[in-house]
C-alpha cells in the first residue's frame, strides 16, 4: 500500500490504485486523482461553499430590508383600513345608542302622558258617577214624594 495522506483524495486500498485508477508516465504509475482531493474537486455535483461577495451581499440585504419595508406599509395600510371601518362602525353603533335613548325617552313620555290622560279619565268617571248619584236620589225622593201624595207631586194644594 501506498502512503497516503488524510484527505489527499486517493484511496488507501488496492496497492496505490488499480489497473483503472493508474496512468503511466514518465515511466512511474502515478494515481490519477494524486493532488486533488473531494474538496477541491468540482465533479460529482458537489459545490464547494463560497461566501458571498461583498456586492451581492449588500444587493441581497437590500432586497430583503425593501421586502420586509414593502410588507410594513402593506401592513400599515392594512391597518390603517381596519381602523377606518372600525372608527365608522363605532360612529354607526353611537347613534344606534342614542336612538335607543331616544326611543326610551320617548316611550317614558308617552308613558307618563298615558297616566294622565287615564288618571282625567278616572276624574271624570267619578264626577259622573257622582251626578248619577244625585239625581238618582233625585228620582228616588220624587218617586216617594208622587208616592205619598197618591199620584200628585203636590199633595196639599187642590
């Protein structure tokens, strides 16, 4: 086996490299992939991590700050809108309030002029209930007067 280093891509088995792996030159076998290892090598789909430029980084950033920007004015308007129907609902339930107080008001007037308007009548049953009265009387003290007198009002007077 060959001596290989950790990490120099050529593997430790197979005496240095198969029949496949080796190529000759300059009268040596020399491993094919001796130099390069996994990490530098840009076969195999594999794309060895490159920090961003400075450039791109700060276009990236921007891009992201205006993004998140765009959002909180969206937001804000949003908001904005919600609070507008918010206040006009608000205005809306106000003067359903004050037409309930309205009407409440109204209903107790309407109550109190009720009241009155049936204590008069009570007033005014009890007058004629006491005119009926009277003359009921009236009648009464006529009906026995013509009944002493024998069928005359006036009994003594021929």
């Amino acid at each position: 086996m060959a001596d290989q280093s950790f990490g120099s891509g050529a593997p430790g088995w197979g005496g240095g490299g198969s029949r496949h792996q080796q190529q000759r030159g300059s009268g040596e076998f020399r491993n094919r992939y001796e130099g390069q290892s996994y990490q530098n090598s840009t076969s195999g789909g594999y794309q060895p991590y490159q920090p961003p430029s400075q450039g791109a980084y700060a276009e990236q950033q921007t891009a992201t700050v205006e993004d998140t920007m765009k959002a909180h004015y969206e937001a804000e308007g949003t908001a904005a809108a919600v609070m507008s129907q918010l206040n006009t609902q608000r205005h809306q339930l106000q003067r359903a309030h004050d037409d309930v107080g309205d009407t409440r008001m109204k209903g107790e007037q309407a109550k109190r002029e009720l009241d009155e308007l049936i204590n008069k009548v009570r007033r005014k049953k009890r007058r004629l209930q006491v005119i009926i009265a009277m003359l009921a009387t009236a009648d009464l003290l006529l009906f026995l007067r013509i009944a002493q007198c024998g069928g005359s009002f006036f009994c003594g007077w021929h």
